[in-house]
C-alpha cells in the first residue's frame, strides 16, 4: 500500500507539472492563432471594402483593350517603317 502513496505523490510531483507545463504551451500557441486569424478577418473585411468599385472597372474594360491595340497596331506600323529602310 506504501508503494501506491508513492506513485501517487511521484504522479502528482513529477508528472503533473509536465502536464501543466505542456498544456500552457499549447494554450498560447492557440491564442496567437486565434489573434492571427481575428487579424486576417480585419484584414479581408477592409480589402471586400476594397474591391466594391471592381465590377464597374470590369466594364470598361473591353473599351480599354480596344484602345491599346490601336495604340499598339500604330506603333508596330511605324517600328515595320523604320525596319524597312
């Protein structure tokens, strides 16, 4: 029965604040992910803030890609003219 106290003492000394120990760490790596992820969640509300005027640039986009090819269809006409000589 003496053995069993032993144990129980040895359990409640040595391993115990092992335990403690251990969880403690893990606790704080938990709370600097918890404080990683509330920081993304900022992050991403203010950047879909952001990205509200995107659509309307979307549709001026056809208008813009038309424009640099005639800007780039004259340029490479002019470069062939002076490739020529």
């Amino acid at each position: 029965m003496a053995l069993w106290w032993i144990g129980a003492i040895a359990l409640i000394v040595v391993v115990l604040p092992v335990v403690i120990f251990l969880l403690n760490r893990i606790l704080a790596a938990v709370e600097r992910i918890r404080d990683a992820a509330d920081d993304i969640l900022t992050d991403g509300v203010a950047l879909n803030d952001g990205l509200a005027p995107v659509p309307g640039l979307l549709a001026t986009t056809d208008e813009t890609i038309k424009e640099v090819q005639v800007g780039a269809v004259r340029y490479a006409g002019s470069v062939e003219k002076l490739l020529e000589a």
